[in-house]
C-alpha cells in the first residue's frame, strides 16, 4: 500500500491522479490532499477518499471546509496555508508526493518533499526551473526518487537507457527530442496574435489543461519551461534539447541516439497515462486510457518552431544559457504577465516583451538556497509589476 500526498488536488493533474488511484484501492492509500480555494471540489474528494489531512488557502477557507466535513462526520483534519502544505510533504508516513501545484507556490513543499526524501512525482516544473541547482541538490544528498509527469519528460525518461546516469557520452544518446502540439495559433498570422483573447488562448487543440499553464502552451513558454526541467531532469546542455513541434500530440517525445536511432513514446494525450507510470513505476498498471489506434490517425507531421512567432521559447534558451537565476526571473516573469493577460490589463503579444524587460533588468545571481531562489523570484515580479502597469497606462 502506497500512501500519498497529493499537492493540488483539486486541478487537472490531481484530478487525473485520483481517478488512476480510484482504480486500484489496493494499491495506493491518499493521507493528504491539498488545494487552493476550490472547496466544492474538496469537499467531494475527502467523502471519497477520507484522507487524513487536507488543506486549502487561508483560515477562512479552513473553517467553512472543516464545518461541511463535520456535518457528515467526516474525520479529515482541516488545515490552511502554505507552512501546511510544507508539512503534508514531510509527513513520515508518506511514501510519495504528487507535487501538483502550479507556478512558484509550489516550489516550498515540493522542496520539502524532496529534502525529505520521498518519491516525489513531479507535475510541477517550476521547482525545477526556479530552483535547479538547489533542488536536484537536495534530491541527491536526501536519496528522494525523482519520477517527471509532464507527459514531454515522462516520455523521454521511458525512452532512455534503464541504466541511464545523467551522462550523454557513455549512454550513447545524441539529443532529446520536445514535442510541441504548437497551441492554438500555430498558424495564426502576426496581426491577429495582438487581438487574441484570454478565452481563445485557453483553448487548447489536444489538451485539457488550466488557464496559466493553457497561455503558457499557446505563446509556447511551456514548451522553453520544460526545456529547462529536461536539462536539470536527464543532465543534458540546452543544444542538445530540441522542439519539435508535433500538432497530433501522439508521440509524446523522443530520444536521439548517436547509431541514428531514435526511440519515441506514443500514446492518446491523457495525463493518466504519465502519472500512472509513475505511481506504478518499475511496474504497469492500468490508467483507464483507451489505446492508441494508429490506423485512425494514419499520419503525423514535425514542424520546426518560428521563434519569430514564439519568442517565449526563444527566451527560454537564453535563460538557460545564461544559467543561475536567470530561468527563476524568467519563471516570475512569466507568471506575472500571464496573469495580467488573463485579467484583461495587457494583449497576448505583450506577455514576451515584459518578459523580456524584466530579464534585460535583472541581474544574474547565484542559487545556494530557497531562500536565495525566492529573493530572486521577488525581485523579478517587482520588475514585471511595474511594467504591467506602465504598459497598462499606454
């Protein structure tokens, strides 16, 4: 029996996680799940699953939560903020956590989960892209097991070596190949991408996804994110990481090796299928994905990425060429433009060029601890919130 910590419950990739668990009560035990403020949703999951724990926002949030669960005689144990979520990741009788948080927010207890030494399955790519060095610092010296969610490095992770170390020349691979769906405006002109709503952006073709990280995959900022994870993950240079765009979203990514061969992971875009792997992982278990019927989608086509169209993901690369706290400024960046675009005060087309104001502006620190990643990520949104309102007043 695995027993869990699930770090945002409530969103997509905590939904998909307990509907991979609900299928196997045998196997996987939830002690802790873990939300923001979607309380209704909450709700539901602790009469299902009778956790232990659960924990959302803020003291309000806790009470009017703990009250419901109380007048069914639910026994969770109501908590709030985010010393709470730190706690659910340490808890001693955890096995795993599924760290599930979107954006900086989830960097404190997934560090935590890490420094504890657990399995940690890692849905949130920012603990990586803030706080690389520090955090792939803490799973070495704490022996945590590292398992990638993101469907992008899941697939490259099956398709390495089973032996492999983190060391390119003696496992004989050539480069790690990103797919990228391209979003929604693919091939959508110039002029139309200054008129492009929060709602259109949101929209994805192949995937069904929440709203910042819904942007992050239409301006292609997900795709130079995960670049950077892929780098701290599987210890490979930003030239040898490359994107492919991949509009089917059937092959979920590959890996070239240097006798010519390249070895692919494909499968329909349901994230049950990652998480499944990795809750599961050395073994296979049943996600409740339907197979992947070749005949029916009878061809796939790779496009290279326009960096005109997407310097977001040009962006990206800098970042992590420059190394250090760049891609943390680049995160925060990123975050805060995305909000200002979902919240109508900036155009789509705006959210790289804040972006890159904010990197141009911000010196390139050293990371040693949380804390130096988090003064580093402060920094950037003060930057990114000065521009938003100036660009707001234009």
């Amino acid at each position: 029996m695995q027993k869990l910590t699930i770090l945002g419950s409530t969103g997509s990739i905590g939904l998909n996680t307990l509907d991979v668990i609900r299928r196997h009560p045998q196997r996987y035990q939830v002690l802790a799940l873990c939300a923001h403020n979607q309380i209704d949703r909450l709700f539901d999951q602790c009469l299902e699953f009778q956790p232990r724990f659960a924990v959302v926002r803020d003291a309000e949030l806790a009470a009017e939560l703990r009250a419901r669960l109380v007048a069914v005689s639910c026994v969770t144990s109501v908590h709030f903020g985010p010393e709470a979520l730190v706690r659910m990741a340490e808890l001693p009788e955890v096995d795993s956590v599924m760290a599930a948080i979107v954006g900086a927010a989830g960097l404190p207890p997934t560090l935590a989960a890490a420094v504890a030494g657990k399995k940690v399955l890692l849905a949130n790519k920012e603990a990586l892209v803030m706080a690389g060095p520090v955090f792939m610092g803490a799973v070495k010296k704490h022996g945590a097991t590292l398992l990638p969610i993101d469907s992008e490095h899941n697939a490259i992770f099956q398709s390495l070596p089973n032996d492999y170390s983190g060391d390119l020349s003696r496992s004989g691979v050539s480069h790690l190949l990103l797919t990228a769906s391209g979003g929604p405006f693919r091939n959508t002109s110039f002029a139309d991408l200054k008129r492009v709503t929060p709602e259109q952006a949101c929209a994805h073709p192949n995937w069904v996804m929440g709203r910042k990280i819904s942007v992050d995959s239409a301006t292609m900022m997900n795709k130079g994110l995960e670049m950077i994870e892929a780098h701290w993950l599987f210890n490979v240079p930003a030239e040898q990481i490359q994107v492919v765009i991949h509009p089917q979203s059937v092959i979920h990514s590959l890996v070239q090796y240097v006798d010519g061969s390249v070895i692919a992971e494909l499968g329909n875009p349901d994230m049950r299928t990652p998480i499944a792997h990795a809750l599961a992982y050395p073994e296979r278990i049943d996600a409740g994905v339907e197979p992947l019927d070749l005949f029916k989608i009878a061809s796939l086509h790779f496009e290279r990425p326009d960096l005109d169209r997407f310097p977001c993901l040009a962006l990206a690369y800098r970042a992590l060429r420059e190394g250090d706290s760049s891609p943390a400024t680049l995160n925060a960046a990123n975050e805060v433009a995305v909000q200002a675009f979902l919240d109508g005060k900036i155009g789509f087309t705006a959210i790289p060029e804040i972006i890159a104001l904010v990197m141009d502006q911000s010196p390139v620190t050293k990371l040693i601890s949380l804390e130096s990643v988090l003064a580093a990520d402060s920094a950037a949104r003060r930057i990114a919130d000065y521009a938003v309102g100036e660009l707001a007043e234009s």
